[in-house]
C-alpha cells in the first residue's frame, strides 16, 4: 500500500510524493509448544510468579512511541 501526497515547492512547482506503508505482519502465528501443554513444565515456572518487575518512565514512554512512514 501506499499514499500520495502533492505538495509545492518553493519555487511553485507542484511535486507528487509517494509515501509506501509497510505491510500487514503475515507471519506464522505463535504456537503453544507441547512442553508448555505439560503440566510438569507449568508447576516449575510457577515460583517467577512472585517476582515484581517495575519500569522506570523511560522505558514505558519508549513502548508507546509511534512511528510514522
């Protein structure tokens, strides 16, 4: 996909400006391993549930930054 843009120089000329969007993500969606079905695998990473991980500012500002093409 793509967008056009018409815009005028400096000089009054009219210029037409191409801008091409990425594509839609058409990956392989993600899928759940067999080891992540076993109930075994699930009690043994059970105990990181007990950990607190907080963001400083930064970090969560960089996340919800958007970029434009």
């Amino acid at each position: 996909d793509f967008d056009t843009i018409f815009r005028e120089t400096r000089s009054g000329r009219s210029v037409r400006q191409i801008i091409v969007l990425p594509d839609a993500d058409v990956s392989e969606p993600d899928t759940v391993s067999e080891d992540e079905l076993d109930h075994t695998f699930q009690q043994s990473n059970s105990s990181s549930d007990d950990e607190v991980i907080e963001e400083d500012d930064a970090s969560t500002d960089a996340r919800r930054k958007s970029y434009t093409w």
